[in-house]
C-alpha cells in the first residue's frame, strides 16, 4: 500500500480524501454507512456567529449532471455548535475542521476567535463566496481587495490551519489566490458553486425561491480542474480541488492538476460511502504507477 498522507499546512492528513461542507452535516450522520475516521478530514456545514434559517423552500433543484441548492447556511450558530455538536464529534479519530461563514468582517473574527479555543478542531475553512452586507452586498471574494481583508482580519485572530475557500465566480481566480496567501491563508480549496438557475417552464416560474443558486456536481468539474490547475502555478500554499468530483478516477485527475487533497460534495449525496471507495482507488492508482506516495502525483501533468 502506498503512503497516502500528506499535510495541508501543519494540519497531517492521513489521506488526501476530505468532505465539502454543507454536504457531509457533521459526519455523524454518515456514520452509519461508514467509519468516519477513515476520512482525511470531515468540513462540517457552515457555521455562522448567529443562528440564521437559510432561505425559503424550495431551495434545491436537480439539473443534468448536478444539483442546485440556495440553502442560505442554515444553521444554528457557532454557540450551539460549540456546546451541542462539538462534545459529540470532538472525539472522531480524524480531522474535524469547521467551514466558517459571515456577512461582516466581525462576524468572521468572532467566529474564529471561538472556533479557536476549541482543542479537537485543527482547522478552519473561511467561506468568502458570503455577501458582504456593508459593501452593498458583494462577496467578499469576487474581488482581491474584499479577499484580503477579511483574511488578513481572521488570520489575526485564528491561530491555527487557516484555509481559505475561493469563489469561481470571479474573472482570474488567480488573482485572487494570491491575495489570500499574502494575507496569510494556509491554503486555498476551490470551487466553491458556480451561480446558475433553473425554471419550470410549465409554471413559467423559476424552481428556486431565491431564483438563482449555487451549481455543484459533475457538470463543474472540467471549470473546477481548470481553475485548480492555474491557481497551483500561481501559488505556493497547498490547494484543495473541488467541484464534481464523483469517484477516484475524478480525485487523481484533480491531484495531477496540482491538488494536493482534494473535497467531495454532491457525490455524497448519491453514495454515502464514496469516499472511502475514492480513497480506496486512488491507492490502487498508486500502487498500478508504482508510485510509493501520493504526493509523488501532485503537480505531475505532463503538458
């Protein structure tokens, strides 16, 4: 068996295999279908400083080859999370890292500053694909400026494994990577959705409530693996590729591109034991290549 470790920043990885947030819950509810701590690191769902409802129903929408969701970060706030989930899943034998969310700068340092103090939590994911509400409304990563001063705010105030999670609705997400990493980002994962829509035509009504939502799944990934690939040439902290990655053929391919982990999301939707089978394909992958470890194919494309 090949060595599947890597490090993401000082956050060690036994293997390169993570869970996007928002698609996984808390891990708990997957621990039926597999052992959780064979998993690289679990995101949980987004975490906000207040409890927020998320948007009105309906708020999902299947599309060919992917999924629409305009959920809202529905959650119960980073207290709840704390005193309610956190003793429940402090003790999984692998990374828990919370994906962190705001619609102000203070909110994000205050979040952080408590996601802190908690020992079993290794690492953060900052979610700036967040409309910031004093800028009019804009998210915080659609522009280098916005990127960097929330980053340059959190890493002020978060001590440990910083990554930052890059929206690809923007013009040059390069650009934009090396905004974060000047300001202090560990690492950057990416894609988060693209924004698109879906409509009933019968109804001549759109399906979401909110009319346009978030596009995850299959019909991303060739936009996700080029956009991985181009922000690995630009940057020097560790990229994690996403975006419609459904099995381990999927993973390598983002890993060859220059990831060095890589996030599933809508496929948990479809198979809830798809990551242990990615983790499983990617050794196989190894082990037929000869290769001793998994870092050996991060960055290795032949163009």
């Amino acid at each position: 068996m090949a060595d599947l470790s890597v490090n993401i920043g000082a956050l060690q990885m036994k293997n390169p295999v993570m869970t996007a947030s928002g698609t996984f819950g808390y891990g708990e509810e997957f621990s039926d279908f597999i052992d959780v701590s064979q998993i690289g690191s679990i995101i949980v769902k987004g975490t906000t400083l207040h409890k927020r409802e998320g948007n009105p129903y309906p708020r999902m929408a299947e599309t060919p080859f992917g999924m629409l969701n305009a959920v809202g970060l529905q959650n119960k706030g980073v207290d709840y999370f704390v005193q309610t989930i956190y003793p429940r899943i402090k003790d999984i034998q692998t990374n828990v890292i919370v994906n962190v969310s705001g619609s102000a700068i203070e909110d994000y340092i205050k979040t952080a500053e408590i996601i802190n103090e908690l020992d079993k939590i290794p690492a953060i994911e900052l979610n700036i694909s967040c409309p910031n509400v004093k800028q009019g409304g804009m998210a915080f990563g659609v522009s280098t400026k916005g990127a960097s001063e929330v980053v340059k705010a959190v890493r002020k105030a978060y001590k440990k494994t910083l990554i930052v999670k890059l929206s690809p609705n923007v013009t040059d997400i390069s650009e934009i990577a090396l905004a974060v990493e000047d300001s202090g980002a560990d690492s950057v994962s990416l894609i988060n959705t693209l924004l698109g829509m879906a409509i009933d035509a019968e109804r001549k009504r759109p399906i979401l409530s909110t009319i346009t939502g978030g596009l995850s799944g299959a019909a991303v990934k060739p936009i996700a693996l080029r956009m991985v690939w181009q922000v690995a040439k630009s940057v020097k902290i560790p990229v994690i590729g996403l975006g419609g990655i459904m099995n381990w053929k999927d993973a390598i391919e983002f890993m060859l591109a220059g990831a060095s982990a890589i996030q599933i999301g809508t496929a948990n939707f479809i198979d809830p034991t798809i990551t242990l089978k990615v983790t499983n394909g990617i050794n196989n992958y190894l082990d037929r290549h000869g290769y001793k470890s998994v870092t050996d194919i991060i960055g290795a494309l032949e163009i």
